[in-house]
C-alpha cells in the first residue's frame, strides 16, 4: 500500500466549500422540510416526543430529513420519496437491522412497539435513526494527506461491509440489481429495450433547445446502447461473477467520520443484491475531475485497502473492465429515466451521455487498472 505522510494526530484538517456553507445556512432559514405537527404527531407513535427546535439536515439529497430532540436523544427523521415502496424500504431496513444484530457501524433505526420501523401518513412514508456523531466531509476542502489516508479508511470499511453481509439475503425486494443470488434482475434486458424505446419516443416531445441537444445525442445512440448492454449482460452471465449486498452509493457524501481511520457508512437506500465489483466502479467513478481525469492516488489507496481486507481472484478481477462499462451503460439508462420522471433538470441528461461516453474508460486505461491491483500469494 501506498505510504502515507505522517500524521501527528487522527484530527482530520478540513476547510468548508461555500457551497457547504450556503447551504447550511439555507437549511437554518428555510422553514422545517416535515412541517412540525406531522414530527410531533408520528413521534407519538414511537412513544417519543420533542424536547427541543427541529433542524433541516443540510446535506439532504434524494429523501426529506430532520435533525430532532427528543427526550430520548438525538435523532434523524426521514421522509421517504412518493415513489419508493414499502418492499423497498423493507429490503434496506432489513439490511439494518442484520448490520445491528452483528454490531457492525451503521445507521440504527428506531423502532415503534410492534417492532415496525417505519410508519405511514398521507401516503408518505417516514422512519427514524440514532443520530451519529462525527462529520460528513463531502463538501470541505481537505489537506491532501489526510484525504488520501481518509481513502484508505474507506476501502477497509466497504470490504469490511461487503464480508458483513456475504450471503444474507434481505426482506421485500429491490428494483435496482438482482432479485436474487441465483435470479436474473427485475429491470432486466428485455426491460430496458422497451425503456430505452419509450425513452426516444419522450424525448422527441422536449422542447428546450439545450436538453433537445442532449436527447437527440442520446436518440442517434440508442440502438448502440442497447445493442452494448445486451451483449455484456450475455457475456457476464456466463462469467457468473460473486453477487453480495452492495451498498449501492457508496463515497465520502456517505460517510460519518470520527477521525481519519474511523467512518460509518449511511444512506442504505440503494443497497442491492449486485456484482461486488459494481460497488467499486460506483466508488472509482466519483474520483473523476471535472475534465474528465481522475484522482489516481485517491483510487489506489483506496482499493488497495479494500483488496487487503477482502481479496479479488484473477477470474473476478479481469472482468473489471466489462462490468465498469455495464454499470455506466445502465447508470446512462437511469439518468435519462430520472430526466422525465422529475421534470429535468439539463444536467440528467448531460450526466446520461456523459456516463454512456465514459463507458469504455477501464477498457481503454489497462495499465491504469494494473496499478489497482493488488496481487496476493
């Protein structure tokens, strides 16, 4: 592994963005996201009650959430997304909970009388958590020792999750990844081709001139993306590489440090039954800059300590480049279905072909993905 300056101390030197610091302001001012009645009503019902202000989560991204006082201590409120079923919220919860039962670092949910952990009011789903102590540092300026040791804190901790939960299978069901060890994927080949049709047929309905530009790109390239998808999908299932739960969006927006080696990871979410290595491509992918090139020293430290926790054979990791390509062909799918299920903004479909183009990324940088490697005897 790749050595590390030395560190007097595990007190991580960080600076904020202005965009943290406008958006925490911003979370302070704006009224409560879960209006106060609706907290106290359904806190009721966890045999809870307020003791102090509620506060806006800054850092909130695809869900509703609420930093509370209780007269049992701190908690995170959520509020799930419409579109997010209770099989789904089963699945991730189910997740938890085998995390809790073997005393691995992970967001704890509170749980009503019954033993459910969530409750339901004016078809909106909500849940709660312990609150976590430490710091998300997403969106800070960190000194560059630090950030690289940080890395490797993360790669031990995802290889540590994956050998967690190798063979459990959740409660309820996802409609990201497989529906089983041994099943095919409930969003399979057949159902992306009809997507990926309907998808054409809505974007010749776009009107703005700069999203237009996108979705055409995106029409003109839709028979070889489907064409790509369903001869890696054929490819990889011959291969028959180790399926686990991932967690799905892992990276440092989802993850509470308490010193450089210690981070819990959070948000479940997306958690899945998936190829392991689909976990690693979602994690690399976040190194990228903005002008395409990547924070190479980051990826190293960072697989490097997965791979001393949690080894990759030479069969699994030479099929890297292949899965690297399925996961962003899929995740320039899911941009473009996210594009007219929220109304837009530009950027799903700029995010869309950008995933499609950096496709061929792992195939085309071999000696890059050399470097990654790490042999073991």
């Amino acid at each position: 592994m790749q050595n590390i300056p030395f560190l007097p101390s595990k007190t991580i030197l960080s600076f904020p963005r202005p965009g943290r610091l406008s958006d925490h302001i911003n979370s302070r001012i704006r009224s409560l996201d879960i209006d106060q009645e609706t907290v106290e009503a359904l806190l009721c019902q966890f045999g809870l009650k307020l003791s102090g202000r509620a506060k806006n989560l800054p850092n909130a991204r695809r869900n509703t959430n609420l930093i509370i006082e209780t007269n049992q201590g701190r908690k995170i409120f959520k509020k799930y997304r419409k579109d997010w079923k209770h099989s789904t919220i089963e699945f991730e919860h189910s997740i938890l909970k085998e995390l809790e039962r073997v005393k691995f670092p992970a967001p704890r949910l509170v749980s009503l009388p019954d033993g459910q952990t969530w409750v339901s009011s004016d078809n909106q789903n909500f849940c709660m958590f312990d609150f976590i102590d430490g710091k998300n540092y997403s969106s800070s300026f960190l000194v560059r020792p630090h950030r690289v040791r940080m890395m490797g804190t993360s790669g031990r901790t995802l290889a540590a999750l994956h050998k967690q939960l190798v063979g459990f299978q959740p409660k309820g069901q996802h409609h990201l990844g497989f529906t089983g060890f041994d099943q095919d994927r409930l969003r399979d080949i057949p159902w992306h081709a009809k997507k990926i049709e309907e998808l054409c047929s809505l974007s010749s309905q776009i009107s703005e001139p700069e999203d237009q530009q996108y979705a055409d790109w995106l029409v003109q390239n839709s028979k070889q993306l489907y064409q790509e998808l369903f001869d890696l999908d054929k490819t990889l299932k011959n291969v028959q590489l180790p399926r686990i739960i991932i967690h799905g969006d892992y990276g440092l927006h989802n993850l509470i440090y308490s010193d450089l080696d210690h981070a819990v990871p959070v948000d479940y979410e997306l958690s899945r039954i998936e190829w392991r290595m689909s976990d690693l491509v979602s994690v690399i992918s976040k190194f990228r800059y903005k002008d395409g090139s990547y924070d190479y020293e980051s990826i190293i430290q960072f697989l490097h300590a997965y791979q001393h926790e949690f080894p990759i054979d030479d069969a699994e990791w030479q099929h890297f480049p292949l899965v690297w390509k399925y996961y962003k062909l899929m995740k320039g799918v899911q941009y473009w279905i996210s594009y007219f299920e929220t109304n837009g903004p530009v950027r799903k479909l700029r995010d869309s072909r950008k995933e499609i183009e950096y496709s061929n990324w792992a195939i085309k940088n071999p000696e890059w993905l050399a470097k990654f490697r790490v042999v073991h005897q």
